[in-house]
C-alpha cells in the first residue's frame, strides 16, 4: 500500500525516528501504525522518543573557519561522557562543516548530511548512542580575515567555549588573540551602536536610582550617570573593553595598532541558558550506564 507522507509525520512524532527509517517502518508493516512502532523499537531507532524529555545541556561547540566565513555551532547532549563520544564528535564537527554552507539554524537543521536532513541525523544519533541530543544554534560570521578559537577543547575544534570574529585588514594571529580575548570577557556586543537598547537602559535606570540615593543635586546626578554609564560600555563593549592581552589599550586601539577592524564576533558557550537539573557525579554515572 502507499504511505503518505502524513502517516510519516505521525510516527515520526510518536517515536523520533528518522524519516527515512519511519517510512521503511510503515512500508514493512504495510502502513499498521502500532506494528510500525513496535519494528522501530526492535531496530532500536525508536529510543529517541524515550529520550526526548531529558535536559541537553552539555555537548559540544564546533568551530571552522575558511576563506571568509567562520561557523560556530553547538550541539547539545545530555552529559559530558558523550561530548568526549568520538561518535558524537564526529557527528558535530560534520555538522560544522555543512553550517559553512547556511545562514541559519532553520536551515542547518533541513540541509543534507550524508543523504539525511542534519535534524534526522542527530535522531538516528540518539537511538545509537541511547541519551538524547539537540542541534541548539549556530552563528555565523564573514570578513576579508576570519579566525576562531576554541576554550576547553576536547577535540580539534570542539570544546566548551567557541568564539569566530571577523575583520577587515590585520591577520588571522591577531584575530585569533581577539577570539581568546572574547572568549574570556564575554562582551555584550561590538561598540555601543548595536549593544541593547533593553539593556542600556536598564543599566540607566539602576544606576539612576543609585544615584538618587546618595541626596545629590539633579544636575550634579547627570554627571554621575554619564561617567557611569561610560564605564558600563568600556565593561561590556568589545571595543572598549581593556585588550586581555595589553590591559594598556582598549580592543578598538589594538586591532588599529594591528591595522584592522573588527566587523563581527560570535562567542557560543555550551548550555548558556539552559535551565538544567542539579545531579551527584554519582547519578550522572549511573544514567550513562543504564542508558
């Protein structure tokens, strides 16, 4: 009998099979949705549905960078046993590789690996490695130079922290000392131009307040406020940050003492905003062994 593609989409749903395994699955059990599943469960690709509840918030940034273009993309696991996966690393620095060629996390999920959408490849993933992963973000930057760097690297490229920056002019040494630079200030964005607008004035309003407290006149508090609020931008600022690697100069002097501009960055840390359950050592161990 003919399979649709809706009965697809519904085992898909119910068990977290690839596509292609879902539809092999209806095709040999002539579209019986139960016999369906119960043939998923017995090829073992059926696990990722048992697992899609648990928390991802370990895994793995990749980073690559070539010609003008450098990726940063973080795919997440449940534990640290299977980042340190070879299996699993492989799997995410291909997916790295396929991210050079899309603008978007949308598309990086949709576009092909190896004959399978990137999403279908890391459903397969789960039922063979038995915990449950996500393909979580990727960022993007491009420039005349680009250069990456890599925080807690468990593997060319992988690691916990990874940063890309891209400019005009200098070299890829400088971009590099950059990319360490972001990785350990974490700034909010390049300059003030395109910092937050939400954040600059909840900043403002905080330090408004603060300095209301303190009974001084209103003309007296504007002055307070504008040479606080400068201070905010040289803490969170890139370019007005004090360079990590001559704490004599801003990044902004630097990278003009190198001859370059910096035009973009990306810093992507593993689980940044992920709320993520409290465990012993002793029960994360536990989990990983009995899968």
């Amino acid at each position: 009998m003919a399979i649709t593609a809706a009965q697809v989409k519904e085992l898909r749903d119910q068990t977290g099979a690839g596509m292609m395994d879902a539809k092999k699955a209806l095709t040999e059990t002539d579209g019986d949705m139960e016999a369906a599943v119960d043939w998923l469960r017995t090829k073992g690709l059926a696990k990722a549905a048992k697992k899609s509840g648990r928390t991802a918030a370990e895994g793995l940034v990749a980073v690559k960078a070539d010609g003008g273009t450098a990726v940063a993309v973080e795919v997440n696991s449940e534990t640290d046993f299977v980042a340190r996966n070879a299996e699993f690393q492989e799997m995410v620095g291909s997916i790295a590789g396929v991210a050079m060629g899309v603008d978007s996390t949308e598309a990086l999920a949709e576009a092909d690996l190896g004959g399978k959408a990137v999403k279908d490849v890391v459903t397969d993933k789960v039922a063979t490695i038995g915990e449950n992963m996500a393909l979580r973000r990727m960022a993007k930057v491009e420039g005349d130079v680009v250069a990456s760097y890599v925080h807690g690297a468990v593997a060319d490229g992988m690691g916990k922290i990874g940063v890309i920056v891209a400019m005009t002019g200098g070299d890829a040494a400088f971009g590099k000392q950059v990319a360490m630079h972001v990785a350990a200030t974490n700034p909010a964005s390049l300059s003030e131009d395109d910092l937050d607008q939400t954040l600059v004035e909840r900043e403002k309003q905080v330090l408004t307040e603060q300095a209301r407290e303190s009974g001084k006149p209103d003309a007296v508090i504007e002055k307070m406020i504008v040479g606080r609020m400068k201070k905010y931008f040289e803490e969170v600022t890139l370019l007005n940050q004090k360079f990590v690697m001559n704490p004599d100069v801003t990044v902004g002097q630097a990278a003009k003492d190198a001859g370059a501009t910096i035009t973009g960055f990306a810093r992507v840390e593993v689980g940044e905003g992920i709320e993520k359950e409290e465990e012993d050592f002793a029960a994360e161990v536990a989990k990983t062994m009995g899968g």
